[in-house]
C-alpha cells in the first residue's frame, strides 16, 4: 500500500478522500489555492502545499503544480477526486511518466472513454447496446441530415468530448439540424477545444440510470448495482437513489451483468461507472462511462456496505479486488439529495458566502443519515467554484422508510446565509411523482408547482 497520497482536488471529496486514506494508515497531502489557503477543511490533511491563484486554471487544473507538490512532499500516488483534472488523460499520463501511481484507470483508457463516439465503439463491441444514430463522427451537416433521415426525427447532436450538456442541439426537423450544426459545434470548441459532433436518436421521457462497476488489474470486474439519476437540471444531477424504482429484478441483474462485463472486456481497472438511458418503452442503451470516482458514490455504499475509495486505492496499489459478484448484495434503499449554495427561486443563481449557521442532523427519521461535507458553520463559500456544500445521505429499510428518513433530515436542517437548494429537494422529494417512483429526465417533479406558490 500507498506509504504517502496527494489528493490533486479540493473540498468534499479531498476530505472524503482523506478520509479513507487515513483508515488504510497512508499519509495524505492536501492542496490548496489562495482562495482556500486559510480554510479549516484543510486541517484533514497531514501536510498542505499551496497552489497559488483562486481560480481554478491558476490553481487546482494545473497539471504541473499538482505533479510538483506530490514529487516534493515525497508521495507515491495521486488521486484526482472528481471534476478539474480527475478524467484528464493527459495529466494522468503525466503523473506516471513522474514515477507516482494515478489512482484510477489507464491515461489510453481515459481517453477513449472520454471521446464519446470511441466510447459508443468500445462498448458496442463489448456486447452492450447504443442508442440509435451515427456511427462515427459527422463529416459535416450534410452528413447529419443523412443519418438524421435515417434514424427519424428528433434526433440531438451532442459534442465528442462533451459535457455537461456543451455542445448539445435537439432537432426537431431538417430545418433544426441545418441551422444547429455550425452552433453545436462551435460551442463544443470553445468547452472543448474539440468541435466533432455525432447524432443521436432523441428518446425523450428516457430514465437516466449508471451502474458502477470496479476492476482491478488482474482482469476481474464487478458491479455494485445500480444507481437512479434521473432528477436532473440542465443535465446536472440533483437527487440520486438505488435500487432504481423503474427497474424489475430481472432488469436489474441484467444490466449489472452487462456493466461489469464490459468493464472486463475494456480491461478497466479502478472506480468506475457506466451510464444507461432507459427509454419510455423499456429498452436499455448506453450513454457513457465516467472513468472516476462519481460524486453520488455515497448511496452505492450505503446499500453494500463497500468502502469504494479505498478499493480504488487497493487496486491502484496492485491489489486484487477483495470482492466477489457472489459477496456482493444490496441492502434497504438509499438517497441522495446534492445541497448546493444556489437560490432556486432565482434561476438557481450561486449562491457564495459565509455559513452563519450549518445544521444537518443526523438524527432524524426512522433509517439512517449520513451527511458528507467539508464545511461548518463560520466557514466561508468562495465564489470560484462548484456550489456543492454537502451531500445528505438516507438510508432505509425499504423505499419508504428512506423517503421518510431525507424528509425529516432536510426538514431539520438549518442553514443561514447563504441560499440553498433545500427548498427544491423537499418540494421533489413530497411530490405524488417521486413517491410513487414514476419520473424521468424530462422534469423536475414538484417543482414547477412549489416554485409558482
């Protein structure tokens, strides 16, 4: 094992990380920009090298800063964490060709799985199924036009090595496509630096479902189950559960044997998850793989029992998974809801400032709570990134009894001065819609009606 670990991120997931390092006896350096130099989150760490700068190209997305400090601090692994540079193939290959350990999956693997339309190739001939559209790149519109009339309308184009929905167009008709092309692929250059663009079939009313999967070196893989994310926001997730309600047993066991065989035949190796869309009619095609630890990760240990941090770490130290698909079962039911400083009621805006006071009880409801933050009160929100300030974990016996144990979490959770997004999650999580398991991708339930009241 790792004697010494630099965790190349910054907050929730540098302290989680932290966290489960220090259970495995590994020494953990810690990073830190300007902006965050003076932040207590930071006492989680046995040392601390400053980055310089606030923002996050002069700080936590400098490839070279990062390799630095772990060369000079004397660690043998870097873990990337999620967002800046954790699906960067090429600082992953940097942090080898320096002698470290990148915890998590080979710099060419990351790289394939990051380009979309190699991912969709990959997995095809790994025996899972891909949503309808074209095969390859688009040469340019006249390209698209034709496997449009192909596939049928609507169709959407989304960017190769897109994100976060950049470089994304639905196209209702011909006139659609002709004119989004040039403006898809602009912005997929300018997120990017990458303007190629494929097309898909659009599946509208689809549920939104990742299975996460882990492998080790040794060409063995499992999954974990799965996890349901189809309450989203502008294709940023909001509330994540598991097990999926849309799923049967027997769906649910065949997309987690699909999952994990793919991962074996990609020769993945580490933490990783595989997306699907559910389509309204049942079938099951995949979306894309995230060659990281996710930040929903919470709710699959909640219900396994699985520390996935620190099976990462193992493998990254050449360990064989300690775990078998027969060892492995789901127990109760799990959700997830993402705090963030943004005020709904004003378009989501951010949210940054001082925590007057920051209460999430854990005590509350008849299950269980786990909450998984780097703040306390006193702590100050800067304003150079993600708005993430906790995520609130319920775990339960069954659906009902998770529901039951969130309500009352969030219900009791005081947090004054700064907005947060408490307010939205309560409105969803009361809704006839998520009650009854019955939503997907298209809407957040009960929201439209509480943000009106």
């Amino acid at each position: 094992m790792f004697r010494k670990l630099l965790i190349a991120n910054r907050g929730e997931v540098a302290v989680r990380i932290a966290r489960a390092a220090r259970e495995l006896g590994i020494a953990t350096v810690g990073v830190a920009s300007t902006a965050d130099r003076n932040a207590r989150w930071l006492a989680n760490f046995d040392e601390v090298v400053g980055l310089g700068g606030s923002a996050p190209r002069e700080s936590y997305l400098c490839a070279e800063r990062l390799v630095q400090a772990a060369l000079s601090t004397g660690a043998s692994a870097v873990h990337p964490g999620w967002g800046f540079l954790a699906e960067n193939a090429r600082f992953a290959a940097l942090v080898e060709q320096h002698g470290l350990t990148f915890v998590g999956p080979a710099p060419e693997l990351m790289r394939r799985m990051g380009l979309k339309s190699p991912a969709k190739a990959a997995m095809r001939a790994a025996g899972l199924p891909v949503i309808p559209g074209s095969v390859g790149l688009l040469a340019d519109v006249a390209a698209a036009l034709a496997c449009a009339r192909s596939t049928g309308f609507p169709v959407i184009l989304k960017a190769d090595a897109g994100g976060g929905g950049r470089g994304m167009r639905l196209c209702r008709d011909e006139a659609e496509l002709a004119a989004g092309f040039a403006a898809a692929s602009g912005e997929a250059q300018a997120a990017f630096g990458n303007g190629a663009l494929y097309l898909e079939q659009y599946l509208s009313g689809g549920r939104h479902i990742e299975v996460q999967v882990l492998g080790d070196r040794f060409g063995r893989a499992v999954h974990l189950f799965e996890r349901e994310c189809s309450i989203q926001r502008s294709h940023q997730k909001l509330i994540e559960e598991s097990p999926s309600p849309a799923l049967s047993a027997r769906e649910r066991e065949e997309l987690g044997r699909l999952a994990a065989r793919a991962a074996e035949a990609l020769g993945y190796a580490g933490a990783g998850t595989i997306e699907f869309l559910r389509s309204a009619s049942g079938a099951i095609y995949f979306m894309e793989m995230n060659t990281r630890l996710q930040v929903e990760h919470p709710v699959t240990e909640c219900i396994t029992g699985v520390d996935i941090v620190q099976e990462q770490l193992r493998v990254a130290a050449n360990q064989p998974l300690s775990l078998t698909q027969e060892s492995l079962v789901a127990r109760g039911h799990a959700i997830e809801c993402r705090i963030n400083a943004e005020d709904p009621a004003q378009g989501f805006r951010p949210a940054p400032g001082v925590l007057q006071r920051f209460e999430l009880p854990t005590d509350r409801g008849p299950g269980r709570v786990r909450v998984d933050t780097h703040l306390a009160a006193g702590d100050e929100i800067p304003p150079h990134y993600d708005s993430l300030i906790a995520k609130v974990i319920a775990h339960g016996a069954t659906r009902d009894e998770a529901l039951a144990t969130m309500l009352a979490a969030l219900s009791a959770a005081r947090i004054e001065g700064v907005a947060t997004t408490i307010p939205l999650h309560l409105a969803v999580l009361a809704s006839d819609e998520f009650r009854q398991g019955v939503y997907d991708t298209r809407s957040i339930p009960g929201w439209q009606m509480a943000s009106r009241s």
